[in-house]
C-alpha cells in the first residue's frame, strides 16, 4: 500500500494544518453547504467566498463531486478541494474518500477533513475510500499512479479511521496477492505468504504439500495440480481469540465456530481442456478468492472479531503436460466421493470440493462460506459488480447480503434449483464436474455440485467472477485484482457479537 495515513485532532484550524500542505480537502454537503466545523477556516481564503464558488461552479455537494480552486496561505500556494459527501452515509463517504485520493495522486502532503457529523462507519468508509483509491501495483519499477505520499485525516474518531485502514490493508493485501504474476506466484509461494503474515496477525498456520495431500486423501486437490512441476498446496489459518473456546462451548459449540474456505489456483491454463490465449490473460487471478481468504484472516485480531475463524486456501497451479488430469478420469474426494471429470477447465470446484469435505469432516464448523473466481455464468448473469450468493441458510444468506450492502460489495442471491441436481450426475461415479446439455444454468450447477461437501450445516457460496477482477477505476475499485470480498467478510464477521465496532 503506498498511502500512509496519519491522523490529526479536529481541533486543528484548516489555516494552520496546511501550512506545509499541497492540498487541502474540506467536505461540502448536499445544497451544497460547506460543513460548518470548517466555515469559519475557510473564511477569507477565496476572493468570491466558498458559497459563492461552489454556486458558480454549479456544484450540488453529491459525492464524486470535486471543485478545485488554488489559494495563497503564506508565501505558497495551496489547491482547495472542496468534495461532496451527499447524505454522510458510509457509501457516499467512501465514494467521496476515493474522488479525494484521485484527485491528489502524486502529490506530497494531503490534508483531508473529513464531515464532522459523520458516523463511526461512515468515517471508516471515508479511510477505506483515501487508501483503496490511491492503491497501484506495479512490477519491475516505481508506480505509473502514486497516490498521495501522506494523507493527514482531520477526524475526531481516531478508532473508526483505525478500522477503516485496517480493512483496507486487507483489501490491498488481497489485491497484491492476486496482481502478483504467476511466473512468481505458485501453491508453495502463496503458502509462504500466508506463513510470513501469520505470527503478526495471531494466526496458526499449517501447509499441507503433495505428499501429505496424498496421505490425507485429497484427491481433487492433487488432481487438479497434477499436470504443473509446481505442486499443489492446502492452507489452513486459524484464528482462536481468547475466551472463544470456553463460549463455544457455552454456546454450543458448533455455531462459534466459522470456516472461509478461497479458490486458490495460481495460473489456469484450462489443463488439457485448454483455454484460449485470450481467455488465460488475466488467469493469474484466478487464485482471488484464496486471496481473500488471507486478507480477511490477517485483519481479524485488529479488528477484534471474538469467534474462532478457520481460512482454507486450496492452491494448485492448473496445467497441461503428460502427468495431467485427463476428461474421463474419475477423482476420489476428501469425503471418498468420487467425481468424474468432464472438462479440466471445471478445475476450481474439485479443489474446493476437497477443502469443504475436509471442513466437514475435521473442523466441524456451525458455518461454512466459500469464495471462488468459479463461472463465467455468474459474469454473464450479473455483470462485474455483483456476486452471486448461493446459501442452504436464509438467515446466513440475509447477513451477508446486508454485510455486502454495508461494505459496498453488493451480492445477489441466487436459487438452488433443485431440478438441476441431476444434471451433474454421472454413469460412472458420484457427481460429474460440468453439468450434461439441456440445463444451462452453469453458475447454478457448480453451486449445486458444491453444496454436496458442505454438509449439514449453515453454508454459503460466493462466486465471484465478475467483481474480482476491473478493467477501469470506479470509487475504491482500482484497475487489475478488485480484493472483492474482504470487506464484505470483515463487515459480517465485525458483526458478531463483541466484535470492534
């Protein structure tokens, strides 16, 4: 991340903080109406006063809205910004927080008041907004687009811009993980990054290579990594707060206990169902809901999240060679549920069908969540904003719904239909991997296939397709590898019960 926020009290005058300043940003809300905490610093500053300004450049105070004026504070010259921040609410802030960064790209010191009547969350969005606009990623060599070198928030609530740059932190270790190119990236390297950041984020860690994948029967792990020289991996993260335990029991056990469980393939080449030049461009972030899985884990110590969570990263590297999963081979599950591959491109479901079947049988959890760069059905179905939401549980299904509302990650529920079941059954084993002609419904059907190693328990499947990956800048999404999911997950885990808020 290269922003560096720092924080300052609000009794600061606007005068005095931006001295040293290249910019100040001062909000403006809907009428427009500069905020009143800073009316009176701005006071003098414009030769046609800021109401004045803002009237002649027709400005409205939504959020998105910028109007730029210079002005002389001692013997520099200082540019105004004066933002919009609509109704204060946490999506308007974070819009306006990511206009504000755009607009101070490359610049040294940023000065940004933020709205004096806004919410713990909505400051928050405010932070997330600053940080995650002003993210670039970049190999080989300085970034094409710096953001600001510091951004000096003018906030009273000092623990909510916290929060708001803990998430976001998160947000852009996800993103890096995913940029990062697969002539780097690989099962055995993602662990390591998972193993680097554990000690750090109160996390135990355990990496299961090829050889004890196969001792512990993981088959569709195995399979799916069988034709790279760079062997599969299975992750395990797990978070335990103190006094977890000892509530589980006392609640129950089973519903203290929550399981993320993120698609992991480093590069997808399609294996001998091969993709298309075109369609393998962007397959280094295939692995984005792995990715995910690790930044939601390395953020939920700061944020105080007071149940035990578990990340399950399936990570293989899909290729095409001699010792390569062959369509019409038949794959021994975790759970000895056996599937029959149809098409190696149907590569993600049988690794994450490994990592579910395993949550299952070992961890037990009393909720399961899986996130996965799974369909090009769901991008056709519901474009590069949404994701579809997949749940046996309606309550599950409407707290993150809500969660994704709150986050600014909207996700649209979709049905398990079951007269669509049958079409993954096979002649020859359990479940087939694609499903046969005539059903359509491609998103629907790898939901469908999964929900059979999730078990009794509260499940929900996040496919992620669309949103995980942008073609162009909008609000706090960058260019490249979105993070998607990571605030979502944080926002419905902050949820629980003593969770920082």
């Amino acid at each position: 991340m290269p922003l560096q926020t720092q924080l300052r009290a609000l009794d600061e005058t606007i005068r005095d903080a931006a001295t040293a300043a290249e910019a100040v940003a001062v909000p403006v809300r809907s009428g427009p109406e500069i905020d009143p905490a800073y009316a009176d610093g701005l006071a003098g500053i414009f030769a046609l006063g800021a109401a004045d300004l803002l009237a002649h450049e027709d400005a409205k105070g939504e959020p998105g809205e910028v109007v730029r004026a210079p002005f002389r504070l001692g013997d520099g010259i200082t540019e105004m910004l004066l933002f919009g921040v609509g109704d204060g609410s946490p999506s308007a802030l974070r819009r306006a927080g990511a206009t504000v960064a755009r607009q101070v790209r490359g610049r040294g010191k940023v000065i940004a008041c933020a709205p004096s009547a806004a919410s713990e969350d909505a400051l928050a969005a405010f932070a997330e907004g600053l940080l995650l606009a002003s993210y670039d990623f970049r190999v080989g060599g300085p970034a094409k687009r710096p953001g600001a070198e510091t951004i000096s928030v003018v906030a009273s609530a000092q623990a909510a811009l916290e929060r708001g740059i803990t998430v976001a932190r998160a947000v852009a270790l996800a993103r890096d993980l995913t940029n990062t190119t697969s002539l780097e990236k690989c099962p055995q390297w993602l662990a390591e990054q998972a193993e680097a950041l554990a000690e750090d984020a109160g996390l135990t860690v355990r990496v299961r290579d090829e050889k004890a994948l196969a001792a512990g029967g993981f088959g569709g792990i195995l399979a799916v990594g069988s034709g790279s020289s760079r062997p599969p991996r299975l992750i395990e993260l797990t978070y335990e707060p103190e006094g977890a335990r000892e509530q589980g029991r006392a609640a129950g056990a089973r519903e203290e206990h929550l399981v993320l469980v993120g698609k992991g393939i480093t590069f997808d080449s399609g294996g001998l169902s091969l993709k298309s030049n075109e369609g393998m461009k962007t397959m280094k972030t295939d692995m984005a809901g792995g990715a995910v899985v690790i930044g939601v884990m390395s953020a939920l110590r700061a944020l105080g999240v007071p149940v035990k969570v578990t990340g399950l990263v399936a990570a293989a590297e899909n290729m095409p060679s001699g010792s390569a999963m062959r369509p019409g081979d038949v794959i021994r599950h975790y759970s000895g549920t056996t599937s029959e591959v149809l098409n190696t491109d149907a590569e993600g479901r049988l690794v994450l069908a490994d990592a579910l079947a395993y949550a299952d049988a070992e961890l037990d959890p009393g909720t399961v969540v899986d996130i996965a760069t799974l369909t090009g059905a769901a991008k056709i179905a519901l474009g590069m904003r949404h994701a579809a939401l997949y749940s046996t549980d309606d309550t599950l299904a409407g707290d993150l719904t809500a969660a994704g509302e709150t986050s600014g990650e909207a996700v649209w529920r979709m049905p398990l239909v079951e007269e669509y079941r049958q079409a993954i059954d096979s002649e020859v084993a359990d479940l087939a991997n694609i499903g046969r002609g005539g059903f359509g419904a491609g998103s629907i059907v790898a939901a469908l296939f999964l929900r059979e190693f999730a078990g009794d328990r509260a499940w929900a499947h996040l496919d992620v397709a669309g949103p995980a990956r942008a073609t162009s800048d909008d609000g706090a999404i960058t260019k490249g590898a979105t993070g998607y999911g990571v605030r979502l997950l944080l926002n419905w885990l902050t949820s629980k019960d003593g969770a920082s808020r």
